[in-house]
C-alpha cells in the first residue's frame, strides 16, 4: 500500500498533465495545473494555510480523469484531490457552495435542491411501464429534472425491444458530487440506503442512462457499501444490441457529427461510435484527447466563468468540424446548453438516445399521450 505523498514524490514533472487539463487550459500562467493541484496536499494535512490560487485549483477540477490517463508515473492524480477535499471538509474548509449542493443531495435528493415531487414529470401516457419488473429504470437528477426528453426516449427504444421496465419510485441522487468532493461517509450511507431499496424490489437489473450514475452504481456502490445483488446496465450498450441485432434498423441522416465524449464512460467511447455511426457520420470532436464540459464535481457553482469557458471549448470545436453536437451525458447537455443560452450562442445539440428514438419513431416531444 504506497502513500498519496510518496505517489506525489515520485512526479518526474513531465507537464504532460498541464497539457489535458481543461482548466489549466482556459487560464492564463499554468496557475491552475493539476501537478499544482496534488502538490498542495502536505499543506492540507498539517491543517496548514493555503494561498487563494492553492485553495482555488484544489476545487477547479471536474475529476474527469484526463490528467490521470496521461500520468506516466500513474500518480492518482484524482483521488488525492477527492482526498485533499476530504480534508478540507472535515477542517470546514471546503467551499460554501459544494457545502450547500452536497446538503441538498442528502436533503432533497438532487444537487440542484429540485422539487422532489417534479421527479417522474418525464413520464407520460404512452410510455410502457411496468408496477413489477425484473428490470428497472433509472433516470437520475439530470435527465428527471433538466433533460426529460432522455428518458422518455430511453423508454420508448426499450419498449420497442418488449422491455417494460418498472420505475423507482424512490429513485435516489446517486451523490456523484458526494464522492467528487470527498464526502465519503455520507456518501457510503446514501448508497447503503439506495442499494438496500432497490434490491427490496427484487430487480435483476437496473438500466441508467447517465453516464455518471452508470459509474456510481457499478464501480462506486461496491467500494462505499458492498457488492450489489443486481446489474447495472448502461442503456447506451442495449441500444447497441438492438442496433447489431436488427431491432433496431435507424436512416441514414444526411449531416454530420461530432460526439462529447462523457468522462466517467470515457473507456466505452466505441459504443456511441456504433450506434451513431449506423446513422450519420462522425467527425471527431478532440481527436484523442479527452476534455471535460467543464461542469461537473463543483466547478461550474464555484467557477463559473472558468466552467463557462470550459463548456465552449467544445462548442467552438464542434462548428469547426460538424453540424451537429451529439452528446450522451445529461449533465453535458445542462451545462453547455445553459452557457449557450446565457452568451445567446447558437448551439446545434442533441442527445444520442434521443436522436435515435427520433430517427426511429420521430419527434419525441410529440410522443405525449
Ligand atoms: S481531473 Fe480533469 S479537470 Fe481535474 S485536474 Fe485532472 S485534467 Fe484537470
Ligand atoms: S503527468 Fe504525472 S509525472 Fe507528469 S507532471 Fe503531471 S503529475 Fe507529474
């Protein structure tokens, strides 16, 4: 077992880091880089003053892990920041703002502090759902309060598979931002209240659309709790199979695309490249690189410029190199499609689910009962 400090120690100062990260990228003078970031942390231990820059790149990170893939000593470039936050929770020296989401997820069940009653909005009449089912459906905060057209879509591609999945009618957060910013414990007591509800209903399997959920429920609950008594699947692999196996049998579009890739499924990014390439063609958005919306894990309240400017990177590129902006995170589309509005940025954008179940059934937003 090494020690956070001796993995820091053995930096061979590359750089290689400062180059992926989106928020040393959109800030002047390598202020914000993520060795900086890590190189902080004896300070955090011995409850020692830090500078305002120190303080301030703790927090401007998005954890989307592009500085620890490019790392070549595999320095956990992320977890000592999760672990720095941890830290400085405890010392009460973490930000207002993450103070105030992280409360709101415990509290009112959704970062945002939604109206909890608005959760199954996004269900309507013509939808096929079932009161019991092996399978159940996940929406998550994002796509339940800010992006319904998601889930409806979700549902009507699995219906046309025969699958009439159940809801969760306690349909918790899945504290993503709990476990970004170092909230462990409440995380771990979430997650041991949310797994113990869903397998009181005897499901098999839960289908998430979000990548983020996706991540917490399979690789996340395991660790904070234990393993779970049902699979986690991600809808974007069903929608592949259907695809492969001819349920599924989409036009061909006549425009092009260029995907936002979602950083906590960035090792799957060939499953949005086969469902859309059966449809249209795609142009790259960063070639290999992997860069953030610049959204997540407190950035966006605390930063919001920096976020903002984040969020255009991808928008700048995506008009160079295609018509359309495809993304399959919920959060992705929130975030930049709030920055677009905010700036009166013309945005072309468009989730892939629902692109899909558009391209099968037509418009979504005319599906309602
Ligand atoms: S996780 Fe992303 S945003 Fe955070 S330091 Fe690394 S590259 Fe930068
Ligand atoms: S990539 Fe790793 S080794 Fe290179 S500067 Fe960053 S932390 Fe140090």
């Amino acid at each position: 077992m090494y020690s956070f400090q001796e993995k820091i120690d053995s930096c061979i100062d590359c750089k290689k880091c400062w180059d992926v990260c989106p928020a040393n990228t959109v800030t002047e003078g390598n202020r914000f880089t993520p060795q900086g970031k890590i190189e902080s942390l004896a300070k955090v231990v011995a409850g020692e003053k830090l500078t305002q820059d120190e303080m301030d790149n703790i927090y401007l990170s998005t954890r989307c892990g592009a500085c620890d893939d490019v790392c070549p000593v595999d320095i956990p470039i992320t977890d000592i920041i999760q672990y720095e936050r941890e830290l400085l929770a405890k010392q009460g020296r973490e930000p207002a703002k993450t103070t105030a989401i992280s409360k709101n997820i415990i509290e009112r069940n959704s970062p945002g502090g939604m109206d909890p009653s608005k959760r199954f909005d996004w269900v309507t009449e013509d939808l096929e759902i079932s009161e019991k089912s092996d399978i159940a459906y996940m929406a998550g905060c994002w796509v339940a309060h800010s992006q319904p057209d998601i889930a409806r879509s979700t549902i009507r591609l699995l219906n046309h598979a025969d699958i009439r999945p159940m809801l969760l009618k306690e349909e918790k957060c899945c504290g993503l931002f709990l476990i970004d910013n170092g909230h462990l414990e409440e995380a771990a007591e979430h997650a041991k209240k949310f797994v113990d509800y869903i397998e009181s209903l005897g499901v098999k399997k839960v289908v998430v659309s979000c990548p983020g959920c996706y991540i917490v429920l399979n690789h996340e609950y395991p660790n904070l709790y234990r393993e779970l008594d049902f699979d986690v699947e991600y809808s974007l692999n069903i929608f592949r199979d259907m695809i492969n196996d001819g349920t599924l049998k989409p036009k061909k579009l006549d425009y092009t695309v260029s995907i936002r890739d979602a950083c906590p499924v960035r090792n799957l990014k060939d499953v949005p490249r086969d469902i859309l390439s059966s449809m249209v063609e795609v142009k790259e958005l960063f070639d290999d690189k992997q860069v953030c919306c610049g959204g997540p894990a407190g950035l966006k309240p605390n930063f919001p410029e920096i976020s903002s400017d984040i969020a255009m990177l991808s928008v700048k590129n995506y008009k160079e190199k295609a018509d359309m902006l495809v993304s399959y995170c919920p959060f992705c589309m929130h975030h930049i499609g709030g920055v677009c509005k905010s700036k009166d940025e013309e945005l072309n954008m468009k989730d892939i689910s629902v692109l899909l179940a558009e391209n099968i059934f037509g418009d979504v937003k005319e599906m309602k009962s």
